[in-house]
C-alpha cells in the first residue's frame, strides 16, 4: 500500500515536469477545456435550448461525437488482436498505447452522453439501486454497461502491467490475459450495441437498416488506426521511446482493407437507396442532393466523400508506403469518417422528421465550445497518461532503480 | 510487454525524482495553481444564475413515480403545487388521478370532416400548459395538423406550416397527428430509466420527474408526438390551466420530454379530451374501446379505418376513418 502510495505521489511529480513545448500544449489545452466547461455551465442553467437542436431533430452534435468516438475507441482492438492473438512481438511495444487511447475516447463518449442529458442532475436514475434501470429492454442501458466495462477493462489492464513494470516484476498472465481477451470481444460489444441504438428504431427508416453495424465496425477500424499511426510518430519524435515501422505497417494494412470494407459498404447502400428510390430514401436524398431545396448537409457529406476518397486512393497505391502520403491518408480518413459517421449518421435519421417536415440543424456556438472543449479535455488525458506511462515503459521510472540492472538481464 | 533495447533509457535516481522544491518552484508552483483555480471559478460562473431550488435535495431522492408511497406522493403533489405558484403566480389544483377499472381508451378522427383549422392545437395549448412565446406559438402542441395533397396519402409532401387565409383549400386535405397511444410502443421500451410507460388504460405517460432528459424516446417515436423542454417553459398567469395532474399536465420542469395523455385529467373522470370538445366539425371520437357499445367501437366496426404507419408494427389505439 505504501508502495503504491509512493508511485502515485511520483507520478503526480512527473506529470508537473516537462519541456516548454509540453507546458504550453498542456496550458493550451488546459484552456480549451475551461472554455468548453463554461459554455456547459452556460448549458446548464438555461437548458439545452442554447444548442442548435428542436423538437424535429432532437439529437445534434453531442450524439454525432459520441458515436464517431465509440468506434474508435473501440479500434484499440486493432492493436490487441495482432498483439496477443497472432503474437506479433513488435506491436507489444505500442499495445499499450492503444489501451490508453481507449480509456482517454471513451471518457470523451460518457462525457458526450452526459452534457447531452437534459436533466445531468439525474443521471443516478441510471444506476440501480437509485434508479430503475430498463434492461435489457432499452440498448440505452446496455450501451452504459458496455462502455464503462470497457473503460474498467482497459484501466485494469494498462493499469497493472504498467505497475509491474514501474515494480519490476513480471506480470502474472492469469491476472491480464483472460482480460485482454474479454476485451477483444468487448470492443466489439460496445461498437456494435451503439449501432444497435439506431438500428433498432423502425419508425427511422435512414436507421433502421442491417448494413449499419457492419459499416460501424468497418469505418470505427480506419479512424482509430489512423489515430493511431499519428499519435506513434509524434510519441517517436517528442519522446524517448522508440517506435518501429512494423507496427506502423500492420496498422496500415489494417486501415487498407477495412478503408475498403467501409466504402464497400457504403456503395451498396447508396445502391439501394438510389436505384429503385422509395419514400424511405428520402433521409438519403437529403444528405447527398438536399430535398425541397433544403441542403444543408449537402456540402459536408461530398467532402467526406472527397476525403474518404483521397484517403482510399493513397492506401491502396504505392504512395501509401511513403510516411508522408500515409499521413495525408489518415488525417483525410479520420476527418472523412467523423463528418460521415456523426453529423451524415445521426441528422439525416431526423430529417425529414417522421411525418415528413423538414427543419434544419446547425450547432450552435455554444454547443460547438462544449464539443471542442470534451475533445480538448480528451487530448490532456491522453498526452498526460503518455508523460507517465511512457518513463514506466522505458524504463526511466522505475520503483528500485538501483535493480535496474537485475531486471533488465531477466 | 517487449523490452526492445532501444527503449531501455538509464533509470532516473531517487533524487532525481524526488527534486527538492525550492523556494523558487514552489513560488513557481502556488502562481499556476491560482491562475488554474481562478479559471475554474470564471469557467463555472453561469451556475451562479441557477435559480435557487432549481436542483433540490427532495428531487434527487424523490422515487420513481410507481414506487411512491401514498403518502409521499401527497408531499410531493403539495410541494410542485408550492412551487409552481411561487414561480408562475398560479396556484395550480394538482392531483394524481388514477385509471379506471375496465377501461381502455381509444380515439378515432374522421379525414372526410377535419378542415384543417387547427382548434384542436390550440385547445391543446390552453388545456395543457405547454410552453409558448406567444399566442400564435403553437411548437409544443401535441397536435401537428398536417396538409396533404389530394390523391395520396404521402406525408413527404406533407406541410405542418401551412397559412392560407382560409381553410379547407382545394386539392388539400387535412390530417391532425398526435399520440397514437400504441400498443406496441416504442418509445416506452427504449426508455433507459423507464420513466414513460403504458398505464392500465393504455394511455403513454411521462414521469417529469423521473425523466433524465436523453431523448431517445423522441428518436424512437414514428409519430414526432414528443417534444421536450429546451427550456424552463415559459407561460403567463392567464395562460395557466389550474386543474392539473402529475402525469399529465402540470407544469413540466426544465429539460424533460412531454406528450399527449389524452387529457387524462380530464378522461378519467369521464370528460372528453380538449381537442374533441372544440373540434368544429365533430370529426373527432374518442370512448373505451374495452365497452361494445361505445362510439368508437361502432366506428372501428363500421367505417373504413386506416392506421397511421401500420407497417412499423406500434399498433397505435388511435385510428384515422372516412366517411364513404
């Protein structure tokens, strides 16, 4: 106990010391975040009237956000599967990474739920024994199962094996491997049960289609390994920990064929909707021509178009093995994937309303301050678990460092 | 784990770690926690506009709706009762009126007949204290009177926002939707607090103070009979409708959803909804579809009935008919 009271304490030092550039990205974040959780404030006394959202399209930008991050931090599995799976050495040096990334996105997706929420201050009716929790009728109640196991499972996991290390020991396999491997399904638990909130509501016809878990699932393992391509070379270049190009290259290939799962998919939804066009693709006449002059999501979704297609064409050619290309292609597939996957999901699904009306949807200023500020909050925690884990994994924090010698011959 | 020896760096010492504070770092140290504080407290000054009792300690440990007491529920009616005086100027009569034995209501709305004049919104307004900015503001009803085009009946080239200078016009026809009360509804089952459910008389009701305001039953109604609090509603004194009940139209707080209970307040003890007493066409029938002989059971038996989007499965207890 005192042992472990001694790592928190030294952890706590080592997140207060760092170079200027981390000072400044921390203090700019840092920032965003205050921002972000005054215009919450904002929110909360006058209601969610101060966002952009009416009684036709009832969900806005919190929800698009939410749904675009469950999937990626549901891609971390993308990292596990090769590591444990098919024991690919390499990507154990990155694995760990990916867990965190998991824990910092769905942090961000309860936070996104919870300034959704009309009443916050109520949100204990959600947990027995305060509340009365409508399982397993309502995928609501299983969605919050599933997201915080998989926030339990991924602290536990990168929690303990990073203690070992700082302890010098070596992990007890019984203690992880069975969670690594529940984790494996549980990411995609929780990507698929997301999808089932929309899925399963047939009175939403641009929802109520089986293709939408697939594609879920397909665009969840491009933004979340392209993430994380990006997040290992800046972890490479700003910090003492070395990362190879074999991990990279998995992640590569993985973005590659799920790229072209993904639009796929989406080719033949956009098949159905527009060969033999019925009543029901009017959500989809909406996103891509507009309808009865309505257009206002009609310039996001051709640039996601755009983007995702960019971000193919240079995964499938031999400019993908460029690093510089690579990285065009992931930041165009995660732009691409985040308009088409939040605000080209969950808009259209309102509009037209079910009676056939069609009102607009924008995010307002301040809803957009809350949304930065939840994203802003995400990248502290993610860069502050990395200021940590990163002397753990290398070895610069360790609990004896005078044994340092004896553990490094074992 | 690997140990890749390119990512074995030299351990830092115990006293490199354990940097002794100077005086200078711990100067250094106390200035950002201040600055980091004082923004804290500029980031969270809006909550110093909440009203007080806005969140209450009696809220947050009031039960679910089902569970109460009757005698916490008598607290807690005599409490909203205080408070919506204090905040509107009206003290409302706020009961908790209870289904009947035997009874399960259903509507019926005759297409051939209705103009289209949208009374029926508005009584619905005046009956239950939906919020609105002015008197033409008719947003929370929750009656939307569509406009159709003669030839079909295709909602998609529907208009809710129709305002010729006379009503019924040529070519159109007229179709007012609210709660379709459904048998098989969705909106209850995907509720994760349950907080709106089907009472025994089959009518959809929403506890307001149960509700934690996520939205999903707006997401999965096929109607859009819902509509939620964006804001505290806004209502004058004469706008008030004093005889209220809890699960029906009493004053909604902010931030929780709201629909059609039929009037329960007042179809419970045996009155018509608002919306059929002002129709002036009498295009509206409603009666307990569990008695043989009533209006609406002669109407289901006899006239050609047609059920709003049958195809997704709600099996509404609200039924469109025509005259021929």
């Amino acid at each position: 106990m005192r042992d472990y009271l001694t790592f928190l304490f030294r952890v706590w030092r080592l997140s207060w010391q760092g170079s200027v550039k981390y000072y400044a990205w921390m203090t700019a974040l840092t920032v965003l975040v205050l921002v972000g959780l005054h215009a919450w404030a904002r929110q909360f006394v006058d209601g969610l009237e101060v966002t952009g959202m009416t009684n036709q399209v009832s969900w806005g930008a919190y929800i698009a956000n939410f749904t675009f991050l469950v999937g990626v931090a549901a891609a971390a599995v993308m990292l596990v599967i090769p590591a444990y799976v098919y024991r690919k050495e390499h990507m154990h040096a990155v694995v760990i990474f990916g867990e965190l990334l998991a824990i910092a996105v769905i942090v961000m997706c309860l936070l996104f739920v919870m300034v959704d929420l009309g009443r916050p201050d109520r949100f204990h009716h959600m947990i027995p024994p305060f509340g009365v929790f409508n399982f397993p009728s309502s995928i609501l109640s299983w969605d919050v199962i599933v997201l915080n196991g998989y926030l339990l499972l991924n602290l536990h996991i990168a929690g303990y094996l990073l203690y070992c290390r700082y302890r010098g020991r070596q992990p007890t396999r019984r203690f992880y491997i069975p969670f690594v491997f529940l984790s494996i399904a549980w990411a995609v638990s929780i990507h698929t049960v997301t999808a089932f909130l929309y899925v399963g509501l047939a009175g939403r016809s641009y929802w109520h289609h089986p293709l939408v878990p697939a594609r879920f699932l397909a665009s969840a393992f491009v933004a979340g390994p392209a993430l994380m391509i990006l997040a290992f070379q800046i972890i490479h270049r700003t910090t003492k920990y070395f990362i190879g190009a074999q991990p990279i290259t998995t992640l590569r290939m993985i973005m590659t064929v799920a790229m072209i799962i993904n639009m796929f998919l989406l080719f033949s939804e956009l098949f159905t909707e527009f060969y033999s066009p019925t009543q029901h693709a009017a959500a989809a006449h909406y996103l891509y021509f507009g309808l009865h002059g309505h257009q206002g999501l009609v310039p996001w979704i051709w640039t996601a178009m755009g983007l995702d297609a960019i971000g193919l064409v240079l995964l499938i050619t031999p400019a993908g093995r460029r690093m510089l290309w690579l990285n065009v292609a992931c930041v165009t597939c995660f732009v691409g994937i985040w308009i088409e996957k939040g605000m080209g999901l969950i808009i259209p699904g309102f509009v037209p309303s079910p009676l056939g009306q069609i009102v607009e949807y924008l995010p307002t200023r301040n809803e957009t301050l809350v949304c930065l500020g939840i994203w802003a909050l995400g990248a502290l925690m993610f860069t502050w678990m990395l200021r940590v884990a990163i002397p753990i994994m290398n070895g610069s924090l360790r609990a004896n460092p005078e044994l340092v010698t004896i553990t490094k011959s074992t | 784990m690997n140990n890749d020896p390119q990512n074995v760096a030299s351990p830092k010492t115990i006293e490199q770690v354990y940097r002794p504070i100077t005086r200078r770092t711990f100067l250094k140290g106390a200035a950002a926690s201040m600055v980091g504080v004082a923004g804290l407290m500029a980031a969270l000054k809006p909550l110093l506009e909440l009203e007080s009792g806005s969140v209450t300690l009696d809220e947050l440990l009031q039960r679910h709706y089902r569970e109460l007491k009757p005698e916490d529920l008598q607290r807690i009616l005599a409490s909203l009762a205080a408070r919506a005086e204090q905040e509107y100027g009206v003290r409302p009569n706020l009961r908790d009126v209870k289904p009947m034995a035997g009874v399960e209501f259903g509507y019926a709305l005759n297409l051939s007949r209705c103009i289209g004049c949208r009374k029926c919104a508005h009584a619905c307004l005046a009956e239950n204290n939906q919020s609105r900015d002015d008197e033409d503001d008719i947003e929370m009803s929750y009656i939307r009177v569509l406009e159709l085009n003669q030839g079909a009946i295709n909602l998609e080239t529907s208009t809710a926002y129709f305002d010729p200078e006379t009503v019924p016009q040529p070519d159109k026809y007229y179709m007012p939707v609210q709660c379709q009360q459904c048998r098989e509804s969705p909106c209850t089952k995907v509720c994760p607090v349950q907080a709106t459910w089907q009472e025994a008389d089959g009518i959809v009701v929403v506890d307001y103070n149960w509700c934690i305001g996520c939205r999903y039953c707006m997401a999965a109604c096929p109607y859009d009979a819902r509509r939620f609090n964006y804001k505290k509603p806004t209502l004058k004194p004469e706008q008030i409708n004093p005889n209220q009940s809890y699960l029906s139209n009493r004053i909604r707080p902010k931030g929780v959803v709201e629909k059609c209970t039929f009037c329960l307040h007042r179809t419970r003890e045996g009155k018509y909804p608002a919306c059929l007493e002002v129709c002036p066409t009498g295009a509206r029938v409603f009666g307990n579809l569990l008695d043989p002989n009533s209006e609406i059971n002669y109407i289901l038996n006899h006239k050609r009935v047609y059920i709003l989007k049958e195809d997704v499965g709600t099996q509404p207890r609200f039924y469109y008919f025509f005259d021929k």
